[in-house]
C-alpha cells in the first residue's frame, strides 16, 4: 500500500505532517515533531488489531507532557549528570531540565522540533532529518540527525538513527514508545513477560544517575534472562509483575550492559503478552538498554482516546549507549567526531501465537 500523509496538528503556525506505513498486517503512525510514533496496529492471534503504543491525539498533549512517548530523544538521550561533560578538555555545560541533571537532551530537546520529512515509496519509509546548530542546549558543534522509519512484509519496524558532526561531540540518539502489546487501553503490563539479553546492569544512585558500577544481575530482580541459544530470544520470559514485585518503589528505570558484539544488529529482548498472543523482538546495535517500565508515569495522564494511563501502563526499550558515558571514562563512548558518522539501529519484529 502507498503511504499516506496527512496533517497531525500545526505547532507554532507550522504544519505537523503525519505518514501512515501498512505492511504485512501492520499499520505505523508516524510524525513530524519529535520525529515520534505515534501509532502502531499489531494483530494477535485472532487477526484483531489494537494500538500498542502509548501517546496522545493532539500535539498540544505531547507538548504538556515530560513522557516523551514515542519520540527520537537527543542530542543525548538518558542522562547526564551534574548537565556537564568535558571534551578534549572544555567543559560543556548544558542546560537543565531535571536538575541538577539533563535528560533526554534538555528542555528544547530533539522530541521538541519539528523535523523536515521524505517519503521512500520504494522501501516503504519516511525518514526525518534535523540540523541542531552549535550550542544548542549547551552541545558543542553543529549536528545533523535522522530517524529513518521503515515498514515491512516480514511484520518488521526498522527503525535507523544516524548523525554527522562539523566539530568534536557527544551523541546519542534514543527512540522511547512506550509498548503494551495487549493494546495501549488495555492497562497495566504485570501479565507481560519480559526476556533482556544482559548479565550486568549499571546500578544508579537516588538521581538515577549511574554510579560506574558495572554489577552481575545474578540472583537479584535485575535478572531478567530465560533460556536461549545464540541469535535465538527463547521464549517465556520473566512475568513482569513479579520483577515488578521484586524490585518495589518505581520499577525498572535502569540501564542493562547487553550481550553480543556491539555495533552489530543481534536480538536482545523479547517482551510477550500471553493473553493476545502478540510478542515484539527488539533487536539493536547498541551496548546498552534502558528498561522504563512507566513507573514515574502522572496518576492524571489521559492519553488517546480518553484512555487514563497510569504507573506501569507502558514499557519503554530504549537502546543506547550508557547513560552519562561522557562523565564515566570506562563506559562505551558517545563521541563523534567529523568524518564519522553515528549509527543506531532498532528491529522491532512483532508476531503473534
């Protein structure tokens, strides 16, 4: 089917265009600012539909809310702490929006922007383009980002982020939907079953800034491993009203150092709804995955449809580079510099059984 466009909203007198991908029983709603999905259709084992994605129905909701649903986060997604780096020996400081610290890439972060769009009928795509000028939100060098959205037969959503610089930086762009495979309505994920490819986490101290500890998830609720062969996810994962349970408070908001070589695409989690049927494979190029099971969501959230979203409606899987690897030397690095090019990829294979 051809893509269709449309317009989502208007943002300061501008247009917010919106393009709908269809592939093999799939439907992806995506749009210009925050270059976000808003939209994603996935059949269960019936062949109903439901929306799995969290989000709103207008611009001025996405606007009010610090969720982030569904957007392209930069120029550093996660945290940085104290909202400070140095870089070859400057030290950057950034604006701040959690303070002391940055999340996401600041007040006026890339989910706040509108993105120029083009269509790829060919290849079933849209890709978002953005050009974020020297010093934007503290960020040395000027940056020219992309999100690239494609849609397939084989019930895949590649999702490929890239950057180039003109001056030394730091980068990391991060891609937060907010997943609920018994559809976005549906509430609260305890009866999803969640699988991470990842035998250390990066423990966090009461800002949810990264001690630089690299700990062992053995034995603790941070272990969320199930039995798998290599390339292959297994299946049956753990309950994650259970780790749920296990871990208290908010839930998960933490990074997992992944399995696999990095820079190249291998599975790395599996998040299962037993009741539909439906399962989503996440696969990435990434070192790392931030596990966000809503936890810090408002009590008061209304979200599409008039739906109420509460803690622990959605789960966000987010990979990444480290949070705040700029500060903590033995993290995988987030630098680019001129003549390189930054390359993130998300596979998101969805099925159901």
């Amino acid at each position: 089917m051809p893509i269709e466009s449309f317009l989502f909203d208007t943002y300061e007198g501008r247009p917010v265009e919106g393009f709908i991908l269809s592939a093999g029983g799939l439907e992806a709603t995506v749009i210009a600012h925050g270059a976000r999905l808003v939209r994603m259709m996935v059949p269960n084992r019936d062949g109903t539909g439901a929306d799995v994605v969290l989000g709103f129905d207008r611009l001025s909701d996405y606007l009010a809310s610090d969720a982030y649903f569904g957007a392209t986060c930069g120029r550093y997604g996660n945290r940085i702490g104290g909202a400070s780096f140095t870089l070859d020996g400057v030290r950057h400081e950034l604006a701040v929006n959690e303070p002391p610290n940055q999340l996401h890439g600041g007040p006026e972060g890339f989910d706040r922007r509108i993105w120029a769009a083009q269509v790829d009928e060919a290849e079933n795509a849209v890709t978002f383009t953005l050009v974020s000028p020297d010093g934007d939100q503290g960020f040395p060098g000027t940056l020219t980002a992309s999100t690239r959205y494609q849609l397939s037969d084989d019930g895949v959503l590649d999702i490929r982020m890239t950057a180039v610089c003109d001056r030394p930086t730091v980068v990391n762009l991060v891609h937060h939907s907010y997943w609920n495979l018994g559809g976005h309505a549906s509430g609260d994920l305890r009866d999803h079953r969640l699988t991470v490819r990842g035998g250390f986490t990066t423990p966090v101290g009461a800002d949810l800034i990264p001690t630089g500890e690299v700990r062992p998830v053995g034995g603790t609720a941070f272990d969320l491993r199930s039995d798998m062969g290599p390339g292959d996810m297994g299946r049956g994962g753990v309950e994650l009203g259970e780790a749920l349970a296990a871990v208290g408070g908010f839930g998960f908001d933490h990074n997992w150092c992944l399995e696999g070589p990095v820079g190249e695409l291998r599975p790395v989690a599996m998040l299962e709804h037993p009741a539909s049927g439906r399962w989503m494979e996440l696969a990435t190029d990434q070192p790392g995955l931030q596990v966000y099971t809503g936890g810090y969501l408002s009590e008061k959230m209304v979200g599409k449809g008039g739906q109420p979203y509460r803690r622990f409606a959605g789960l966000a899987l987010e990979s990444q580079r480290f949070p705040n690897s700029p500060n903590i030397g033995h993290f995988p690095s987030a630098r680019l510099d001129p003549g390189e090019t930054y390359r993130h990829r998300m596979r998101l294979r969805f099925g159901a059984d």
